[in-house]
C-alpha cells in the first residue's frame, strides 16, 4: 500500500530529475557539436580529459564556490537574526514579514538590472555619493577584484527573506514551554538559544543550506544580467560556462560534461555540509548551559 502511494511521487522525480540527470550522462561521453553535426559519436572519455585538463573550467567553479559561501554564509547570519525579530510579538508583524518577503518575490532579471544601475559607473548612486565626496570613482563593476561582491550583495539582498522564512518556520514550531523549564532551572536567554533554539531549528538550517547552495551554485541570470560574467571573465560562473559551450559553441557534448561535473562537485559539497552541520549540532549539544 505504502508503494502505491509514494509511486505517482516516484514518478514525478523520475521525469523531472533522474531522465535528465542520465540523459546528460549519456551525452558527456560523446563527441555531439556542430563538428559533428550534431550527431552524437562516442569519444572514449575525451570530453572529461578535456574537462579535467580546462583552466576555465577549474577557474568557473573557484569563482562559482566562492561566491556561492560567501553570499550562503551572509544570508544565513541574517536570516537568522531576521527570523528571531519577526518572530517577536510586535505590533504589525504580519505586515513587517510581507514587506521582508518583497525581494524575494521579485524576479531576478529585475532584481538584477536595479543592482546594476545602483552599482553604475559613472551614473549609478554610490559612484554620484562618490564624486560629491570628492573621492576618486570607485568603479564597481568593470573592477574585478570587487565586481564579485557586488554580485554576492545582490543575491543576499534577494534571497535572505527565503532563508529567514524557513528559519522562522522553526522557530514558531518550538514549543514555549521548553524555554520556561529552562527558566525554572535557572537558564538564561544565552543558554536558551545554546541549547533549545540552535538545536530545534538546526533541521530547517541544513534545509535552507542545501536549497541556497544548489541555487547558488548554479547561479545565472543574476550573474547574466548584473555583468555578462565580466570583467574579464572574473564573475563568470559555471552554468554560464556550460551555457556558452552549449548555446555559443553548439558544443552539447561538452556542455553535459560541464554540467555533469559541477553536480558531483555540488554534491560533494552538499555532503560535506550536512557532516559539518551534524558535527556542529553534535558538539553544541554536549555543551553546559
């Protein structure tokens, strides 16, 4: 009875995920581009000897992991002090939590082209606060020691509302009455967020973390939109890269290869999250209020 119900389920992933997923497999281990064209011929590994051996390839996805922690990092800190503020009894807070659910609603493209004009030289507002300071332009986004953290401000600013909507979830799930035995025990608000609220929530935490870095992860259109993946390729990331072989260079073959790749590597790194996390958890745990 139990596998009927979990079937249409199973069913539904099958299509929308595993199909695909063996599908690029399949085509990572052919020569399929224009060359040959566009018929797919086996290539005895080559793609993943090419893939091994690329310089941007290795180059996209430092860039991609970079900012994929830094912009999961910031949006989990905030989201976590976002959710314990909107999870206060205030006046208005159903409102306050629609207003902070804004950024999240709106699209990225959109998003994305207001960054870009605030980040803009020479007629954006931070170069014009600039100038009337008397201070040389900063040149946000054609520098590339800086243009990839204009892309992490961006999608914190964006995505934060989801992590804190999760984390809120957590928090209202945690019953009151486990923070008046603490208090009765003589614990204090420290010791409360140590040993109730890290450990309750640490589920929808390791949640939000798997969602954000997949996402993060296979960032594209911010990126697409705010700066092309420039300067200098310096904020290119590697769904962008698979894009260009795939869409630029008619390279299909490739572009599996590319995209089959960076999923072992997100996995990988998705493994190694939930280890640190349980490990955290762990040791958090076996503290002394």
């Amino acid at each position: 009875m139990t596998l009927i119900l979990i079937l249409p389920a199973a069913l539904l992933i099958s299509l929308v995920f595993l199909f695909p997923l063996v599908h690029y497999l399949w085509l990572s281990s052919k020569a399929f581009s224009v060359m040959t064209g566009l018929v797919a011929i086996n290539n005895n590994g080559a793609n993943w000897i090419r893939l091994l051996n690329d310089q941007r390839f290795w180059q996209d996805i430092y860039q991609t992991t970079r900012f994929a922690i830094t912009s999961v990092s910031l949006e989990l800190l905030l989201a976590i002090i976002i959710a314990i503020i909107l999870d206060q009894r205030i006046k208005g807070r159903g409102l306050i939590r629609a207003i902070t659910l804004l950024p999240w609603a709106l699209p990225t493209a959109v998003m994305a082209l207001g960054w870009r004009w605030i980040f803009n030289s020479p007629y954006g507002p931070i170069e014009q606060i600039t100038s009337l300071l008397g201070l040389e332009p900063i040149n946000i986004l054609s520098t590339p020691e800086i243009t990839w953290m204009a892309t992490v401000i961006a999608d914190v600013w964006k995505t934060t509302p989801f992590i804190a909507l999760i984390i809120l979830a957590g928090l209202q799930s945690i019953p009151y009455d486990l923070y008046e035995a603490l208090r009765l025990e003589g614990g204090n608000q420290y010791s409360a967020f140590i040993k109730i609220t890290i450990p309750l929530i640490s589920p929808y935490i390791f949640l939000s973390l798997v969602f954000r870095l997949a996402q993060a992860f296979g960032v594209f259109d911010l990126i697409q939109v705010m700066t092309g993946g420039g300067p200098a390729s310096s904020t290119e990331s590697i769904a962008m890269y698979a894009y260009i072989n795939a869409m630029r260079f008619l390279d299909f073959g490739y572009s599996a290869t590319i995209m089959i790749g960076s999923f072992l590597l997100l996995s990988t790194s998705c493994f190694l999250a939930y280890l640190i996390i349980n490990q955290t958890k762990s040791l958090i745990s076996n503290q002394k209020p």
